[in-house]
C-alpha cells in the first residue's frame, strides 16, 4: 500500500531551484513493480531513482517523470516549465542541472513523457535499425509505444506493434505503426525490440526473428523468473537476444552524448502530438495511493497515467 507524507523543502541554495509540480506521470511497468515489492536485493542500488527516498523493499519514495514550473532559482531558468526525473511531490528543490527546459511548444502534460521517449532514444541507438528494415515491437505500453513511434522517422521502415490486447490496435493506429496480435504476427524480422516484461513476450520475439536477427529487451523483469525454449531456431538461426536500459547512454554514442543532451533530444521528439496517445488517464495527486494499488492490482488499464496538481 502507498500513502502521501509531507515533505520538509528547504529554501533553494545557489546554483539550486525550487520547482513547483504541475504533472507527473506513473511508469506504469516499473513503478507498479516497485509499489509490489518485487525489485530483487541484487538491484537494489541500480534500481534507485535519481531522487528516491528511503531503501528497497520500501517505504520508499519513487518516480521520475515530474513536470513543473521554476519559481526560485537562476534567473534564466524562473518561470520556465521543466522536466526533472524527480518522484511525485508536489514541489521540490534539486540542483539547476537537474532539470531540462520543456520546449515551448511541447504541452507540459506531454513533456511528463520525456523519460519514457528518453529510454526509447537510447535503445533505438542500442538496436541501430537500418533503413527499410522490418521490424516488430511486442508489448505496446509506453516504452514499445515511443520505440515504435520513433521507428516510424526512419525512411522505408515496417513497424508492427505486438500485444496481446487488441485495443492496442486503437493506439498503433494513431502511431501510424501496424499492430498484430502475438498469434497474427508476421515472422522474418530484421530486428524486434521486447518491451513486455514476459517470458512469453521474449520467446515471441525471438520466434519472430529472421535468421541472425536480434532481439534487443527492454524488460525489466523483477525478481520473476524468465523461461524460454531455445531449442528450436535459436541456435541455427544463430539469434541474439541483446539488453538495453536507461541507466546509461548507449555505448554507440557514450563518446559523443551526455545523459543531459540525450535528455533533451528526447523533449524536442515529444513536439510530435501523436505522443498524447500514450497518456490514458489522469487524476489528481492526492488520489495517488488508490492510482497505484488499482494500477499494480490491473484493475485500472493504462499506457502512462498522469498525476495533476493543485492550479495545473
């Protein structure tokens, strides 16, 4: 069970600011994970969000979608709206590199977006997908929906969309990708990227492929356990399964990009409206506890799902 404490803020120091929320967004796949219980003790530590409060198994404080407003801080920065991988908290004071100035033409209810197209960012530098490749994404929730949606830039290229709830065919339609049920799903694929989260989904993948194809997982998995059958065309088809994850920049552009510009790269992407599909859902912060109970328990569906603030 989760609830809302309140939360000493200091005044802002130099080179600090003091932001004042206007949306967070619920990641939904690692946070409900998170709000179960299920992270494993050998991850304790890669698993702490930038500003997290309190340790592993809990009570801790987690979230790293925030978008708010500067109201003290370095004068080129007061007033403007940012994003900051801050957890939900109604106003908070961080350092002034923390956070990333939100486009101005990005709505700030979709800039809560920003780390979700950030992940998607990194693996697609991960994956290094050529033009005209085929290419399937299985599991369309936020992150398989951004890495789709940014596949779709690359000239000549076929996305398919894979879950196994056919309303997603709804939102792979706004995406402007194909979308097929796992059964339905077209093999021979030059490359698929795994987002589900499932055993099922990652032996899927890997079925999908066409020979020497790769599938690059962006699952975290938790403390569950994965099975997959390798004793088909894995080893003829000399398939590769390869990880891919936020927590660093991609090796292929660890030279030449910081977490910060990467970050930022992401921010200008979300100027793209059809990114709003993804946000199914809102509330206010104080219905937080019940959001997540009901998110972690499946009874509320949901791509990201976002907190507003008292005057948002």
């Amino acid at each position: 069970m989760g609830e809302i404490r309140p939360a000493p803020l200091s005044a802002p120091g130099p080179g600090e600011v003091l932001v004042r929320t206007l949306h967070s967004g619920v990641s939904r796949g690692t946070e409900t994970l998170v709000f179960r219980g299920g992270v494993p003790a050998s991850q304790y530590s890669a698993m702490r969000a930038p500003f997290q409060d309190g340790e592993f198994p809990g009570p801790v404080k987690y979230g790293y979608l925030n978008v708010g407003v500067v109201e003290q801080g370095p004068a080129e920065l007061r007033g403007r709206t940012v994003f900051c991988l801050y957890p939900h908290q109604s106003a908070y004071v961080v350092p002034a590199e923390a956070v990333v100035v939100v486009p101005d033409d990005v709505p700030p209810a979709r800039a809560v977006l920003a780390g979700t197209v950030e992940t998607a960012v990194n693996a697609l530098w991960d994956a290094a997908p050529l033009l005209g490749d085929r290419i399937s994404v299985v599991g369309a929730g936020m992150v398989g929906c951004s890495v789709a949606r940014l596949l779709t830039q690359i000239p000549g290229v076929q996305v398919t969309l894979v879950d196994v709830d056919a309303s997603r065919a709804d939102v792979a339609a706004t995406l402007d990708v194909g979308f097929a049920l796992p059964a339905d799903a077209d093999g021979g694929r030059d490359l698929v990227v795994h987002t589900s989260a499932t055993s099922a989904g990652l032996q899927r993948s890997l079925d999908l492929l066409a020979p020497e194809g790769t599938v690059i997982d962006l699952s975290w998995y938790g403390d569950a356990e994965v099975n997959l059958s390798l004793g088909g065309a894995f080893h003829s088809g000399r398939l590769g399964i390869r990880a891919s994850q936020v927590g660093v920049v991609s090796a292929a552009r660890r030279g030449r990009r910081t977490a910060a510009a990467r970050l930022e790269l992401a921010l200008d992407l979300l100027r793209d409206p059809a990114f709003d599909a993804l946000i199914t859902g809102s509330s206010r912060f104080e219905e937080l506890p019940d959001v997540m109970a009901r998110l972690a328990g499946g009874s509320l569906p949901a791509l990201c799902h976002t907190l507003n603030y008292g005057g948002a």
